[in-house]
C-alpha cells in the first residue's frame, strides 16, 4: 500500500514522463519534416529534368514547343533550397564544432593535445571534407543560368559570409519567384536545425540517398530552356 505522502511525487514523476515524451514526439516530428523536405525538392527538381527532356525532345523533332516561363526559376529554386539546406547545417555544425574546440585547447598537456581536442579536430576536418564535396556536387549539378551571386554564396565558407550581396541582389535583380530569399531561408533553417539537433548522420544519409536519385538523372541537365 502506498502511503499518502507517496502519491504527490509519483504524480510528479508521471507528469514529467509525460512532459518528456511530449518534448520528445515533437522533436522527432521536427526532424522528419527536416528530412523530407530534401525528399520534396528532389522530386521538384526531377520534375524539372523531365520537364527539360520534353521541351528537348520536342524542339528537336518539331522545330518549335511550348513550355511554362518560369520553369527555369522552379528548377533553380528547388536546387538551391536542397544544396542551401544541407550547407546551412554543415556550417550551423562548423560553428558548434569550432567553440568546442576553443573550449577543448585550454586544456591541452603540454604536448598541445588532449583526447577531446583531437576528437573535436577529426569531427571539423570531417565536416569541412563534407562541405568540399558538396559543393562539387553543387556545382556538377546546377544548371548554367544559376545566379552568380548564389553560386559565389555556395563556395564562400560560410555562406551566410555572402548574404549581404545576396540579399542586394535580390533588390536589384527582383524576379517571379525570391530565388535569392528561398536560398537564405532554406540554409538558415538548416543552420538552426543543426544547433538544436544530434541526428547527423540521419542528414547526411537523406541528403547522399537524393543526390545520387538526382545525379542519376543527369541525362537531363543538357540545356536548360530560358525565355
């Protein structure tokens, strides 16, 4: 038999499990909604590929086609909101990375090492190895009327490094749809995801399972039709 005084902290610990599980669904819901916009943007972009293919096919065989105006910037919008999401996190996780690191080398032995230390600099070589590598995939795959403003953003390290001119760009070369704005708000959630989320390698799996769908499909890249 419980005893009366009892009953108030098993409320308590129940209540918490509760509040915990609660915290626990809506992270995880968060890190799937994460994950499958890399999903949406890939089947966007083979949209766009097929779309290419056709105009393509049909310019070569009847000399004329018709196809939407805006196709190209729906192309490049949902490369740059797929490369920008996985860069935001790569550089969100640089940067936590690098003030662990600063907090690590107060304690090194006199050597200039400690285990933490060295732990923390294979997990920054690691991440700016993913960084190289994306980038090439960037630039590999997007199609050859990117933005020049978007693709300098890409290679600078970070790119929110770049946002100023991004941003100016976006004033002086207003278009139908905010290319400019979508590749900053897409690598700013990827950004802050990074700093409140320890699902890396669930990331960098969706991200390779899509780059290597949308790779495949590079048969399409050919030309890009721009009115």
């Amino acid at each position: 038999m419980l005893l009366p005084h009892r009953m108030p902290r098993l409320r308590e610990i129940k209540l918490e499990r509760i509040k915990r599980k609660k915290i626990e669904n809506q992270h995880r819901r968060k890190v799937e909604e994460f994950l499958m916009n890399f999903d949406l943007d890939t089947k966007e972009i083979l949209r766009c590929k097929a779309e290419n293919i056709r105009i393509k096919e049909e310019l070569e065989q009847n000399g004329k086609v018709t196809f939407g105006a805006f196709l190209w910037q729906q192309h490049l919008s949902a490369e740059y909101k797929f490369f920008a999401r996985i860069l935001g996190y790569i550089d969100g996780k640089t940067a936590e990375v690098l003030g662990e690191l600063n907090f690590e080398s107060h304690f090194l032995d006199e050597t200039g090492y400690s285990e933490a230390h060295e732990k923390k600099l294979e997990e920054f070589i690691e991440l700016a190895t993913r960084r190289k590598n994306i980038v090439n995939d960037y630039t590999e795959e997007i199609p050859g009327n990117s933005l020049t403003v978007i693709n300098e953003a890409v290679k600078a390290n970070p790119s929110s490094d770049r946002f100023a001119e991004v941003f100016k760009d976006n004033i002086d070369n207003n278009m139908q749809l905010p290319l400019q704005n979508q590749f900053v708000q897409a690598y700013n959630e990827g950004y802050l995801f990074a700093r409140e989320s320890m699902e890396a390698a669930e990331v960098f799996s969706r991200y390779n399972r899509n780059i290597e769908l949308i790779k495949s499909k590079n048969k399409g890249k050919q030309k890009t039709y721009q009115i």
